[in-house]
C-alpha cells in the first residue's frame, strides 16, 4: 500500500487544489490512501474508503512551537495553543498525531524548538516540499536513532507534487483505523530521495511568496 499522508487543499490559505482533483490524481500515479491536512483547517472531505482508496481528513495545526498533524479528524483544532494541549485534543477524538518535517528550520519545525514529543506519534522522516533535503536526512537519522515510527509524505501544495514522498506499507488492513495502527507500530517505510523542484512550477512560486501572509491572516482570524 501506498500512502501521502500530507497533502494541502483549497482550505489551506497556500493551496488551490480541490479534493475531488487530488484524489483523481492520487489514484492516477499509484496511491492507495491519502491525508488531506489543511493549515489550521478541516478540508472538506469525510473518512472515507471507495473501491480500496481510502481518504483521511486532518489538521495541521500551528502550536506555540511549531506546527504537528492531527490525521483522521472529525473536529477542527484552534491554533496557537500549546504542543501538549494540541497533542490532547488531536487524541481526545481519536486522532492521529503525526509530527512533520521535524528539523526543517524553514518551516514550523517543531522538533528544533520543542523535542521530547510523548508516544504514540508518526514521525515524518521525508517531506517532498521543503527546500532543503539536508532537513529530511537529519530527520531520518534522529528517527532511525529513537526507533520512531516513520513515514515519508508530499506535504504536496499542487498537483504535480502529490507523491513526491510517500509511504509504502506492507498490510492487509482494511481501515483507516487499522492502517494508521500498522504504521504507529513503525511497520511504514519512507520513501522519497530528493525535494521536488519548485522551479518546475510557477504556482508554487506565488504561493511560497503568499505564504507567510495568507497564514498569518488565517491564524489572526482563527485566534481573535
Ligand atoms: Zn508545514
Ligand atoms: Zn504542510
């Protein structure tokens, strides 16, 4: 099983893409099983299976000290609160807590400003979107070190990027329940060897240069 579990839609202030598009696209190059993690929103996409492809909605959620993904979410969680009660209300619904590009300084790195995250937790070892793959192998090796349960994800902003960085999972499961279960036991491997070429697409271009402002106004709004 194939698995990206960090992609952005049109619910993430730096996105455009629409669900129904990124799960064409998914199924198109391959993938079995996708999370759509909107910046400090819920996309508008249940849990779902349909002819084996299953969907999962998340979060991910800025905290004071860094941003950490909420997988298979039912209720939104509010910014800016801090990383432990972020962890607890992610699993008070039964979520999944997944920490992204850990070391990447350039982005909300939650393990450069934090560190000692309690289990259960996945640990994302590749991300596809940030500019240097130096972050991803500083993350490899530390989750390697501590025996942490890995997965490698797009965090893909545009189509063309949807799987560069995935997780490949050896399973037979047949839930969204069972799959995230399997790959908190470490059963995952991430797969992914460079960072996708931004230079390829012009929209990622706007939308790293719209980033920054269109998330502070999203959390501005979020937090008033
Ligand atoms: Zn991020
Ligand atoms: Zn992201």
């Amino acid at each position: 099983m194939k698995l990206d579990l960090h992609i952005h839609s049109e619910k993430s202030c730096d996105s455009f893409m629409k669900v129904k598009n990124i799960i064409a696209v998914a199924k198109k190059i391959g993938l079995d099983c996708i999370a759509i993690t909107d910046h400090n929103a819920l996309p508008k996409v249940k849990a779902q299976e349909k002819d084996g492809f299953f969907v999962i909605p998340g979060e991910e959620v800025l905290t004071q000290r860094g941003e950490i993904i909420g997988l298979n979410l039912t209720e939104k969680i509010k910014p800016l609160l801090s990383v432990g009660e972020t962890l607890d209300k992610i699993r008070e619904q039964g979520g999944t807590v997944l920490i992204p590009h850990p070391f990447c300084v350039i982005e909300k790195c939650l393990l450069c400003n934090y560190g000692n995250i309690p289990k259960p937790f996945l640990f994302e070892a590749f991300n596809g979107n940030i500019p240097l793959n130096y972050f991803n192998t500083i993350a490899k090796n530390y989750g390697k070190k501590h025996n942490y349960a890995m997965v490698g994800s797009s965090d893909a902003h545009v189509y063309e990027y949807i799987g560069y960085g995935y997780t490949e999972l050896d399973t037979d499961a047949s839930s969204i329940d069972d799959i995230l279960k399997e790959l908190l036991k470490g059963k995952g491997v991430p797969v992914g060897d460079r960072v996708s070429p931004k230079s390829a697409s012009l929209d990622v271009y706007f939308n790293s240069f719209t980033h920054p402002l269109a998330r502070f106004i999203t959390w501005f709004k979020d937090w008033r």
